[in-house]
C-alpha cells in the first residue's frame, strides 16, 4: 500500500542484505548510499512515542526529492510488509492496532530514487507499548497443596503482567487485604502474598486484581486455601448448580465433616430456613434427608433460585457454600434467508443455537434424516457443510436444537443455481410506430433467471414507455422513430449469464410533421404561407386543395406542400384540404379553416402618467382590427377582471382604464392587451402616484407652478427608470452571453441547467452557496465590528490555542496539517474534549477563501449527521479551525477494518443493513447541506466520521497531501478527488449540488465494496479520459442489491437534471428493503 510521491504505485521495496540473506547495517539517518550524492530530505522524519496496545498509532515520514521517488519501511532493518492493521498511507506508517510482540522493535523509513539509485534513511523510531494481560493465583511457598500445615508460612503469587509495571491488590473471599493485616505481607515488587504464620482462620478463596497506565485486570484463575482445623467444618461434597424443568425433581447434596459432628442448615435466597417441620410457603415440596441433601418435587418458577447449605463446627466460622436452582428454558431460533449456492462449490451454513439453559444441543437433518459427521453433505459442529455442491442437494435443511425445556426448529431452503438456457432469444424485429412492439428473452434456470435489457449499452429503467415483463418480455409502449437500434438482454443467476441482442427497425407511419394548425389566420393584402409537410416509409407526395373541390386562384401556389398567398384577398379565407400519400400506405388528410384577418394595431398606446396621490389617473388605450379586438388590462402582474375592479378602477367602452383616488400601491406597470381570434398585441406604460406638495404661504414670483413640479418629479423618476432598464439589459446581455457559451459546450438536444447571473447553477431556483467575503482570513475578528457582520460570530466562536492539546497528527490537507487534540474546558460539563484541528498555513489566496467557506459552512450548519464547528484559534498564525470528532475516525478505515480476517482488530463484517444506514445517515446530512445552499466538493468516505454507534457525520478532512494522496490528482494547478468527480465538475468547473450526488454515488459504492478505491484498475488519465467521453462506470459490487445499485447509477447519470436529489435519496434508503437481491 506505500505508495510514489508522484501519484503512481511503487515497486515492491528492494530485499535487504546480499545474495546469501545476509543483512546490509543500516545506513545513517539521512545519510544516503554509498557512492551517491545526497538529495533526498527528510521533511518530516518518524520519532518514538507511547503507544496502548490494540490502538491506532501513526509514524510519519514526508521526503521533499526530485524525481521517481518511493518509501518503504524498515523494522529492524527487515522490509515492512503491508498487512491490514499494519500498512503504508503516503508515505508514513499507520497501525490500526498496535501489537506489543509484533511491533516492538526499530522503525526506519527509507526513500529510494530509481533513477539514480539514491537512497536515503530516516531516524530510528519504536513504540513504548503500554498492556496489561491478566493471569492465575497459584502457590509459591510450599511447593504443593498437600504441604500445607496449620501455623506454617504460606506465599501466593499474581500473574499479572503489563508495562508499565503494575500497582497489585490482594483480596479473599472478595475482601481487601491490606499489608499488616492478618499476619499478612504484601509485596507488588515480588507480586506475592505472604501469610505467617497460616492458620485455619485464613482459609479463603484468594484473588488478586492490578493497574497500569494501559488499564486494569484481575487474575484469570483464583486459589483456594483451605488449612484444616478438626472443630472446623471442612466441606466433604459441596452442592452442584441444578438445571431441571418445570414439574421435575431437583436434588442438592451437601456434607460436612468435624469433630464433634457439624451442624448443617439450608437456607433459601430469603434467608429462610428449610426443614422437615417448618417449610417456607413457597417450599412446600423441600425435603432435607439425614445426610444433608435437600430434595425439591414438582419444581415451579418461583422454586428457582440460590440456595445456602452452611455447616457449623465447633469453632471456626460458618461454612457457606451456594448453588443455584435453574429452571430449563429454551428460545425460538432465527429465521434463515434462503440460500442459492452454485454447483461445484462448497458452501457453509451456519445454526446459532438460540439461548437456552442447559445449553442446547444443535443437529442438522434432512429430508427427516440426521446428516453424519462426515462426507460429501455433512455437519461439522454448528455448521452444515455441503462439499462439491450438485444440483441434486436442492432442497429444504433442518436444524434442531434441544435441551431439558424442548426442541426448536428451524428451515433453510437452499437452491443450487444454474446457467440460464435460452428458450426464447430476441430477434430482429420490424415494429410499427405509435403501436406496442415487443421483444422476447425467454429463458429458464434455477433459480428464476433475472434479466434485464440495455438499449445502445445503456440499461432501461422501467419507466411509462418501457416494460419488464416477469418472463424477461420487453415491451415498448407506443413504438416511436428513435427506439430503432440495437436491444441487448441478458439473463442471469448466480451460477453465471447468458445474453443475445436484436436490432429494432421502426416502420414509420404516414403522419404530417407536424400536422397543421385546424385554424389558422391570415393577414389581409400581405403575403402569406401555410405549411403542410409529412414523412412515412416512403417519401409521401403532398398536395393542397379547396374543400369545396375549386381550384386554387393563380396568385396562390402549391410549392411541395406549401401553400403560397402572394397577396391575400378576403375571398382566400375557407377550408383547405393537404393530402400527403404515398403507395404502401395511401393517404392521409388534414382539414385546415383559414380566417383573413386585419392584424390587430393600436390607435392610441398608454403614456408614462404621474398622478397626485388622492387624484384620478386616466390610462388611454384604443385598438383597432379586424375582427374588433378585445381589450384587457394588467396591472401589478394579474389581470384586471372588469367585473371585480371595485368602485375606484372602471375600463371604458373603448378600452381606457380610469382609477379614482390613486394611492401609493397603485404605482407600478400597467400592460394594455388587445386581442381577437388572430393575434394579440400588448403596450404598457408606468404609473406613478406622488405626494402633492404643499405651497407656502406667501409664494415669490419665482415660484414654479405645480404643473412645473410634476414635470421635475417625472423627469427624475423616469431618469431613475431609464438607468435600471440600462443596467437590467446589461445584466441580460450578460447572462445571454454565458448560457450561449454553455450551450455550445452542451450535447445537441440536452436543456442547459438554469444559471445565476454570475455563471453559479441555481438549485431548486436558489444559487448555490459559494461563501466570497472582501475581508481576508488574517483580518477576522481585527478592525471595527461594523467592517465584517461575521465578526460577532467569529467572536462567539474564539477558542484560546493554551487550552488546546495536540494527540497526534493525523495527515496534511491543501490549508495545512490536520491533527486530533484535547480541548480543556470546550463543552460545558467536560473537562476534556477530543476534537479535529485544521491548521491554515498556506498563504494562498484561493486556499484562504476555501479555509473560510468550510469555516462559514460548518458554522451555520447544525445536524446530527454534520460535524459542528466548535471553535476558531486566531489571536495568532497559524489559524485553527476546532471541529467535531468522534472516536473510529474515517469512514474509510472503518469500511477497510470492518472486511479484515485479522483477529487483533476484532471486526465485525457489516451487513446490508448496517451498509443501507451509513449511505442514509450521510444523504441526510447533505440534504441539510443543501438545503442550506452549500456545496461540500470533496464528499468521500475518507471525508466522514463514525462512531462506535455507528453514527456517520459529514465532515471535511481533506488529507489530499499525504495519507490519502493516491486518492487526488493533480489537474490545473490544484489537487482534485477525480474519481469522485461529475464530468461537469472535473471539466467545466461547475459544481453544485448535483456534482455532490455524483459523488455520493460514488460513496455508495465505497461502502459496498469495503472502501475499495474507485476505478481501482485505471490510472488517473485513464479514468479522465473516460469522463471526458461519458464512459466512467462503475460496477455493481458484489452484494450489492439491483435496487441500490440502480440508485447509484441515477446518481451517475450525464445530465445533472436527471439526478435525484439528497432528499430523494434519502427518501429511496429508507424504503429500501434489506433482504434485496443483487
């Protein structure tokens, strides 16, 4: 997994030592070879640290060299070899759990130049592991059991071992010992327990507990002491755990012996006693025998439970020993999802056995018969184990469990798959248009073939026009000219596929195109055409007549279906026939009325009116046509209804619009529409309403008049107008600019995305958020508050660096190192805080405004499935961004540690289920992501975190410059994730919420596959070229259902329009069912 700083894979590390095996000393820190001139340097160079076993742990290296340049690693001095909890990311070494014997060692990273042969060593680093492992009690002094005597010295030994050296506790019978106490000594140098001298007063059961740095363990095995005192009571047959079913017996048995004779109680958990002459109620069915054994007849529920049998000798303390009385019970087992194995194969099959006490027995059967231990179809332990599968071993299997409380059961239906078999393949076919066609792939298998189609090696979804019939029958719906071409089915089961194409050709019917309007208009004494044209299997002829069968004047011609009026008089108006036949499909007709018409004009067009506030405003409009048009107005966007205008609105008889006591609303545009059976014109015009000035006493001479003011006003008003209509059009023009320029870049029939002025694509008529404040970075929080309106944010947000503890690093990202800390006194109520640190210390402009608009996103978000911003560190430079962590870190680890075999890492495989949450829980943190108009850009596995709820938040680590360097790719002077890219987004630069989808698409496939990296067998030009051709595909993981699969193809789709959106997807997760089939 290490990988070359350049982007590419590395060859495997070079074998250390000469031909016989021998290993070569290990070349200085930052030394170079022998024979070589030193070039290479060691950025960052890995140092010892602490390190708790079974946790995570990363040795950092970074080497600033020219040319092909790779790193591996050295313990020591043997190569490290990659393995899934100790590998190479970048070029620095990350455990996923560290191993005290595995790891313990000298760690040395090596860069290599193949060119030139140079290499080059870092300094040595280990791992100061600090565990603790649990261990038995056992007997130091004397050497055996039998040689202990009353008064004699006893010693006994903890053997708990961890590093570093732990702080020991003795204990008997549950209780502390302390040191002095008892003619007790205690030693946690030596681990030991000293009594001297021992005496039946010490008698116990001794354990032993200790603590380290690592954590705490108690002894695996404990000792019992037992020194024998003859008026002590000392246990001859100690009372067994009962495990009996309801209405059974049950039997305890107990004896001591001493001198004289012990006395002997039972006492049940209430600490009532039991005997012959006085039983509890519940104890009616207890017998206690002459030599202590206490029988129970005809168990019930409430009998259940622990009983004390306590013997007392004549000196000493009482003897109490315990046993609990179980009642058998037994649970329903799991049900089994059906199995389909294909032939040839062995598969297992595994029966958890439900829980139960006694524990239950588990057997497998089939057809009634109880399999053997061994052969071809065979049960080994829980497991049934079908070797070399046949078609014959279809059928249904039975595992039985049982115990003392009955027997459960359980059926697992398992189907031997097979090839698919054609009965049926599709063929060419000639289909009509506009009429059902249908294509036939019949074929049979076991289980049911699943077949689907692909029309020109793009998959058909079912849709109005498309049909799936369950025997594999393709139906298209209302046959049209473009579904000519190729058809491809193919049939498939577990056990493999089969496919057969077949090519469409369409029998076009005889249809105009488009058919002509029935009524059409004519303008009078201008010249005037009426189309007609029309296709079919042949070329049909066109012609035009008259209804009434007159011929047609001679200033009007018949041009291959255009119908000609080189002037038009009113006697031209009448119905005209086209009639377009050609010989395999005779003829069609289309009936069309054609008006002659005066096209309508307008006499009199409103004027700009300012009117007094309080005064009556006249609108004058006057139309004239023929026929007579009818005129409405509009006004403040909706149409003026005469019958409901009011007392103060009247439209008069020739079309002006009168309105008494004008009011400020009534400001605004006012369109005069004019319209007959023909055409429609319209003309508006503004109305302002404004204040009446109020004259002054005594006016000068010099005082203008108030038709003057109105004058001035409407001057300036209307000056004001003229520069908005000035910068709107400018805008226009603009934007009409861009869309041009983005349709050329567009296939032929796609529908550009609606854009805002600035170039930015608009989401569901809102323009993405792309955060692009005038003040730098450096200056938040400096300056008058009234310069930044995030100031006060900013300020709320101010965390002080002193009280920020850096852990460990965890890689470098575009702004700067990206590393995890504790944070004192973040959170109210928590002393401590593990948070993500984003440090920014680049000094690039683009990479400061992105610094921010994470900043500005993260701040205003707020979500369970987005990680929150918690603090800002910018009294000083570097600036820190706080963020929420949580405690397995990235989704991508914990996808690739989740399909580990390695039993160190103690993972657990994630089911469907499990998979289907994790997509959901990220789709609805980027449906609040854009919903609040933000583009995330770089949406991967890697760039969420997860917790050991399985929780999933959306988050930004970003680590493109080291650990996940191979997952970025350098294009146009910066660092992309294109494997996770729309081809919009790579290409154009044009990223929104539907480059987002794109992406998530590909996050669904990362979480099917186990974090597997996209288009994995291509190189970064390949997969690039691939975008830029509409070809970057990914496969349907293994697993992975059709239904979620087809999700993520919708997600992939060319045209952004046609990808669903976040609220979608999730909607689709949630319904989705998770017994699905691939």
């Amino acid at each position: 997994m290490g990988s070359f700083l350049s982007g590419e894979k590395r060859p495997p590390a070079p074998p250390v030592g000469g031909a016989k095996g021998k290993r070569e000393p290990p070349t200085p820190p930052g030394r170079v070879s022998p024979g070589t001139q030193a070039a290479i340097v060691f950025i960052k160079q890995p140092s010892s640290q602490d390190a708790l076993q079974g946790r995570r742990a990363l040795l950092r290296c970074e080497v600033e060299a020219p040319g092909l340049v790779h790193v591996y690693w050295l313990l020591d001095g043997a190569p490290v070899q990659d393995t899934e909890r100790r590998f190479t990311q970048g070029s620095s070494l990350s455990f996923a759990a560290v191993d005290r014997l595995q790891d313990s060692g000298t760690f040395q990273c090596v860069a290599r130049d193949d060119v030139t042969g140079e290499e080059a060593r870092s300094a040595n680093a280990s791992f100061n592991i600090k565990w603790i492992e649990a261990g038995p009690v056992v007997l130091k002094h004397p050497a055996s059991e039998a040689e202990i005597q009353p008064q004699t010295q006893v010693t006994l030994r903890c053997h708990i071992d961890g590093h570093p050296r732990p702080t020991y506790q003795w204990f008997r019978d549950g209780t502390p010992l302390s040191d002095g106490q008892s003619n007790n000594t205690v030693s946690s140098k030596e681990r030991n327990l000293t009594l001297r001298p021992a005496g039946p007063e010490h008698s116990g059961l001794y354990s032993c507990c200790a603590h380290n740095a690592f954590g705490q363990a108690c002894s695996s095995q404990n000792f019992t002491l037992s020194i024998a005192d003859e008026s002590f009571a000392r246990v001859v047959l100690a009372p067994q755990d009962v495990i009996v079913a309801r209405n059974e017996e049950a039997m305890f048995h107990c004896q001591f012996s001493a001198q004289p004779p012990p006395n002997l109680q039972w006492l049940f958990e209430d600490e009532t006693p039991i005997t012959n002459r006085s039983r509890p109620p519940h104890l009616r069915r207890a017998t206690v025998f002459a030599n202590g054994s206490l029988l129970l007849t005809q168990v019930r529920p409430r009998n259940a439970g622990v009983y004390r049998c306590i013997g007392q000798g004549q000196r000493g303390p009482p003897v109490i020993l315990e046993a609990t009385l179980h009642l058998a019970e037994i649970e329903d087992m799991p049900l089994f999802e059906p199995r389909v194995f294909t032939a040839g194969s062995e598969e297992r099959v595994t029966c958890l056995p439900p829980k139960g006490l006694p524990e239950p027995s588990v057997w497998w059967e089939h057809a009634g018969v109880r399999l053997p231990t061994h052969g071809r179809v065979y049960q080994k332990g829980h497991e049934l184990v079908l070797a070399s599968i046949a078609e014959s071993d279809t059928g249904v299997y039975t595992c039985h469990a049982a115990n003392l409380a009955g027997q459960r059961r359980q059926d697992v239906n398992i189907t031997v798959a097979t090839v698919p078999t054609w009965l049926k393949k599709p063929q060419d076919s000639q289909l009509e248009e506009g009429k059902p066609g249908y294509l036939h792939c019949l074929t049979q298998a076991t289980p049911k073939p699943t077949v689907v189609w692909y029309r020109n090696q793009m998959l058909i979804s079912e849709d109005s026009r498309f049909e799936v019939f369950k025997n594999g029958t393709l139906r298209i719906n209302n046959v049209e000219v473009y579904d000519g071409t190729w058809y491809r089915c193919v049939s498939s089961t577990p056990a493999g596929s089969i496919e057969a194409q077949a090519r469409v050709q369409v029998l076009e019917k005889l249809k105009f195109t488009p058919p002509p309007q029935p009524q059409q208009c004519m303008e009078f004494d201008k010249e005037a055409t009426v189309p007609c044209s029309a296709t079919g299997r042949e070329k049909p002829t066109i012609k035009w007549e008259r209804a009434d069968g007159s011929s047609l004047p001679e200033w009007v011609t018949d041009n291959a279906g255009t119908l000609h009026f080189a002037r038009v008089t009113r006697d031209d108006a009448g119905n005209y026939t086209c009639i377009a036949s050609n010989g395999p499909q005779g003829q069609i007709r289309a009936h069309v009325q054609l008006t002659v018409a005066v096209f309508i004009t307008f006499k009199v067009e409103p004027e700009r009116t300012t009117v007094y506030q309080g005064h009556t405003a006249l609108l004058q409009c006057e139309a004239q046509g023929d026929p007579k048009p009818l005129i409405q107005w509009k006004g403040k966007d909706r149409i003026l209804d005469p019958t409901k205008l009011g007392p103060r609105m009247h439209i008069f008889q020739n079309g002006s619009l009168v309105i008494h006591d004008v009011a400020p609303e009534d400001s605004g545009r006012y369109t005069c529409i004019a319209g007959n059976s023909c055409n429609i014109k319209h003309t508006e015009a503004p109305l302002y309403v404004v204040d009446k000035p109020v004259p002054e006493e005594s006016e000068g001479p010099g005082s203008p008049p108030p038709y003057k003011m109105i004058q001035t006003i409407g001057l300036s008003v209307g000056a004001a107008v003229a520069y908005i209509i000035a910068v709107l059009g400018l805008m226009f023009y603009c934007k009409k600019r861009c869309k041009a320029k983005r349709l050329q870049k567009q296939p032929e029939g796609e529908e550009p995305e609606m854009e805002c002025l600035n170039g930015g694509p608009l989401q569901n008529g809102q323009p993405s958020a792309e955060i692009q404040e005038e003040v730098a970075l450096t200056s938040l929080g400096s300056g008058p508050a009234a310069t930044n309106k995030r100031h006060s944010t900013s300020d709320k947000m101010h965390f002080p660096r002193s009280s920020l503890q850096p852990i460990t690093t965890l890689g470098k990202s575009e702004f700067g190192e990206v590393f995890l800390a504790k944070a004192q006194g973040l959170e109210e109520g928590v002393a401590e805080t593990l948070v993500l640190v984003k440090s920014l210390q680049s000094k690039d402009e683009q990479q400061q405004l992105d610094f921010r608009r994470e900043l500005e996103m993260f701040g205003k978000l707020n979500h369970a499935n987005v990680v929150r911003l918690l603090g800002l560190c910018r009294e000083a430079e570097p600036h820190y961004m706080v963020l929420e962590y949580v405690d397995l870190g990235d989704l991508k680890q914990f996808l690739r540690i989740s399909k580990s075999k390695d039993e160190k890492l103690k993972s657990q495989p994630l089911s469907t289920k499990q998979k289907v949450a994790l997509c959901t829980q990220v789709a609805l943190g980027m449906e609040h992501l854009s919903n609040n108009r933000f583009v995330h850009k770089d949406l991967a596995a890697r760039n969420c975190l997860v917790s050991a709820q399985r929780q999933v938040k959306v988050s930004a680590l970003g680590l493109s410059k080291d650990v996940y360097n191979s997952e970025y790719y350098h294009f146009r002077q910066a660092w992309v994730p294109l494997r996770w890219m729309s081809p919009e987004a790579i290409l154009e630069g044009d990223f929104s919420t539907k480059s987002d989808v794109w992406a998530f698409g590909v996050l669904m496939w990362e979480v099917f596959t186990h974090g597997e990296m996209p288009h994995g067998g291509q190189a970064d030009d390949e997969v690039l070229a691939d975008l830029q051709a509409g070809k970057a595909r990914l496969p349907q993981p293994e697993g992975c259902p059709s239904k979620l699969f087809r999700l993520m193809q919708r997600c992939w789709a060319l045209s952004p329009k046609d990808r669903p959106s976040f609220s979608e997807i999730a909607s689709t997760l949630g319904d989705s069912p998770v017994d699905s089939k691939p």
